[in-house]
C-alpha cells in the first residue's frame, strides 16, 4: 500500500497540470483590450464673413437753385460717410455722383462711378457749381439712367444699392430721346436698386413726379427745406481735429510715376481747404476706418496701406515710383522711414479717435443733427433700409 501512495500523488499533479493545460487552451479568455489611437481631429477654418456692401449714389441738380444745397452737401460727405460706415456688421461703403441739368445747359449730366474713395468722391463733389436752369423741368430721367445704368453696383447678394434723387424739378416727359424715367425706376426696381427721392422747397409737380419714382423702386420720399437744411454744426474739437487732418496726411506715401503721385497727394490735401468742421469729420472718418480694418489718410495710391494690406510688394515698387525723398535710399533705409510713418500714422489716428468719441458726445448731446435736413434724411432712410441686409444701426 505505501508503494502506491507515490504514484498516485504523481497522478493526481499530473492531472493538475493537464486540466489546467486544457483550460487554458480551451477556455475563452479575456484579452487586454488594445489600447486605442488617438483619432485626429479635423478642424475647418472658418469661412471669412463676407462684409455687406452698401452702394449709394447722389444724383443732383446742379441748376442755379441748388446752390445752398450743393455747399452743404461737400461739408458733410464724410459725416454720411462715416455715419454708413458705422453699422454692424461693419460695411463696405462705396458712392457714386451724378449732376444733372438739361439740355441747352454747360452740360445734362456728370458721371463718377461708385468707388471706396472717399477723399476722391470730395474732390468730384467740389468740382459741382450751381449754374444754369432758371426753368423746370430738367433733364432728371438723363440722370436717373446714368446712375442705374452706368454704376458699377455690387453682385453680392449681401448688399444695400441706393440712389438719392434731389431736386427742385421735376423730370422732362417731353423728350424724345427714349428716356422715360418710369421705365428706368422700374429697371431700378429689378435690379435691387431703392431710389430714395428729396424735394427741395414746395414745387408741387416736383412731389407728385418723385413720390412716384420712390414708390416705384420702394424707396421713401422726403421733403426739405430749399437750403438743404443742413446745418454748419461746430464743436470745441473741430480745431484739433483739423491738424490732426492735416497730421494725417502727412503720413501718406503716393507712388507711381510723378504725375500719379502729384494727383493722389493733391487728392489728399484737397479736404486742408475745408471748413474746421468738415476737416474734423474727415479725420473722423479715417479714425473709424482703422478701426474697422480699411485703409486709412489715402485709400487708393497710397503705398504704406498697399504694403500693409499686401496688394504689393516693397521690392517690386521701381525707385522711380517713389517719392523724391525715398529714390536715394537704400532698402534697408526704406523700410526704415515705412515703419516709421505707419507708427506716426497710428499714433495720429489714435489721437483721432479719443477726439472723435468726445465730438460724437457733444453732438449727440448739445447739437445733433436736424432731422429736416438732408444729411438727416440719409441718415433715417439708410438706417431703415440697411435692416433688409442685416445691418443694423
């Protein structure tokens, strides 16, 4: 009996073993679960928010009557300008002339296209004198088709398209030139094109012709004073804001050949002759489009913006293209006096802006603008149609 103990505990291990063998083999068993990868991410860069565009074009009567309205028009361009520019989203702005007389008159119509060149817009407006007329009506229908017809108006479907007929007429319907003006409200009308329309004085004719051009295209017909009613508004900052104007556009660099770069600074030193007011309100204007991410001091020509905004190259400019002063230098010496000049720029639009608040406030509070004039006028029916894209002010 002894002898079979050792055997059978041999047995009994060697069981032990196989069983567990079999187990292992034939069990199923529970893996460590892989240790998963991270997955990358896919980021998509947002798409740039398409700004809206707002395009206004004055269409005015520049017959003798209509001098008051003209002088007070060149004054407050850049306050238009800068109050359009004001809405959020921030809007591309670009405006357009037309003047218009009739036929038999130094001239029926002048034309200037839409562009984002405000001092240039200054400059054409300025050329515009009262003269001529002394009968009505005038050619308005000529005018009209100028400015839906030839303006370069934006495709974005994103954009506010508006004309402002003002005037003291009303339109030739005797003409036989094909123009007629209900045909051309209705062109405006297909196109997206709002006329707004503003009477000056109290020619009855005058209203019933422009209530119905207005009706046509869905824009609003307005009243004003024969004058304009634009009021001379001054302020305890205008005289700063003046040199600071003038500070501003000593910052500009004009290039291209010398009869490019005498026009662009001529451009820019062109608003130096206006009152203190309108100086102020241009300064304002540029201190706003800093902030807002345009050019600034000279929007077309100016070679500090183009460098900055990249729409060319330093190496690229010809020494010859350049300033007198910057011919004789070298590379290194230009980018030098670039740089210099933005940071003199930017210190000078930052001052401008401080100064800007504060002559907001004061208007605002102590002398804001009549609602009866015509700066007024743009300013409700800009703000109530901007709405229908969006833009709110």
């Amino acid at each position: 009996m002894e002898r079979i103990r050792p055997t059978l505990s041999y047995l009994l291990v060697a069981s032990a073993s196989a069983l567990g063998l079999w187990a292992a083999v034939s069990l199923p068993r529970h893996a460590t679960p892989p240790v998963e990868k991270p997955q990358p991410v896919l980021v998509t860069a947002p798409k740039p928010v398409q700004r809206p565009q707002v395009d206004v074009v004055f269409v005015l009567d520049t017959t003798g009557s209509m001098s008051s309205l003209i002088s007070g028009a060149k004054k407050k361009v850049w306050e238009m300008a800068r109050f359009i520019a004001q809405g959020q989203p921030a809007p591309e702005l670009r405006v357009g002339l037309v003047a218009y007389r009739d036929v038999g008159d130094e001239y029926v119509t002048k034309f200037f296209d839409l562009t984002d060149d405000i001092d240039g817009v200054y400059q054409n407006l300025t050329s515009f004198a009262a003269g001529g007329g002394g009968d009505t009506p005038e050619h308005v229908a000529k005018a009209l088709h100028e400015a839906v017809y030839r303006s370069n108006w934006s495709a974005s479907k994103n954009s506010l398209k508006l004309v402002y007929l003002v005037g003291d007429a009303p339109p030739h319907s005797d003409y036989q030139d094909g123009l007629d003006y209900r045909a051309i409200a209705r062109e405006a009308k297909s196109r997206g094109i709002r006329i707004n329309t503003v009477r000056c004085g109290s020619d009855d004719d005058t209203r019933v012709s422009f209530t119905e051009i207005a009706n046509l295209t869905g824009g609003d017909f307005s009243t004003i004073d024969q004058s304009g009613g634009m009021a001379d508004v001054r302020t305890p900052y205008d005289e700063e804001m003046a040199r600071l104007n003038r500070a501003l556009t000593e910052t500009a660099i004009p290039y291209g050949d010398a009869e490019r770069r005498s026009m662009i600074r001529k451009k820019a030193e062109h608003s130096l002759d206006a009152p203190a007011e309108a100086q102020a309100a241009r300064a304002g204007w540029f201190g706003l489009a800093k902030t807002r991410g345009h050019a600034a001091a000279v929007s077309d020509g100016d070679l500090l913006d183009d460098v900055a905004n990249n729409k060319i190259r330093m190496e690229a400019v010809a020494p010859s293209a350049l300033p007198e002063p910057m011919q004789a230098m070298s590379a290194t010496e230009r980018s030098r006096f670039i740089e210099d000049k933005r940071k003199a720029r930017d210190e000078v639009l930052n001052q401008i802006n401080g100064l800007a608040a504060k002559r907001d406030a004061y208007l605002k509070n102590s002398a804001a603008p009549a609602k009866g004039g015509f700066d007024g006028k743009v300013r409700e029916t800009v703000k109530k149609q901007a709405a229908d894209i969006g833009l709110l002010y």
